[in-house]
C-alpha cells in the first residue's frame, strides 16, 4: 500500500485527464471540495467523505472550491 497526501487544484469540467493503475484506491478528502469521474459519472466529495474503488477503470478529479482540495490518497497493489 502507499499512502500520500495529495492536492487537487480547482478545474473546470473536461480540463483534466483520465487515468488508472492496477489495484484499488481510497480516499478521504481533508479540506475542499473535489469531484471525482468514475464509470462516466461525477461525484462531489466534500470535507471528511471518502471513496474506495477499483482503479483499474479510467477515473479522474478535479477541486471544486475556488482554494481546491486536499485528500490522503491510499492505494492498495492488486491481490495476487
């Protein structure tokens, strides 16, 4: 597992990019407001929610608030 803390500027929407990785990934979001894309939907996360999901599938963020976002972000290898 790694483990990180990570800052998500403010986006507007369609001016991020996809990506994945092998694995699973959680997150808890410290301060701000953050939209995450996942399986072609968005979902707004604000201070203290969190999301775990598999990582494998194309996925983005983007802050929200005009300060952005801050989230410990944890992702898992995949299981063997």
């Amino acid at each position: 597992m790694q483990a990180y803390v990570a800052d998500f500027p403010p986006r507007a929407p369609g001016k991020t990019s996809e990506h994945f990785h092998e694995g699973a990934e959680f997150l808890f979001l410290l301060a701000g407001e953050l939209a995450i894309q996942f399986e072609g939907e968005e979902h707004e996360l604000r201070e203290g929610d969190s999301v775990y999901f598999d990582s494998s599938e194309p996925h983005r963020y983007r802050g929200l608030a005009e300060a952005g976002a801050r989230a410990v972000v944890i992702t898992f290898p995949p299981r063997i």
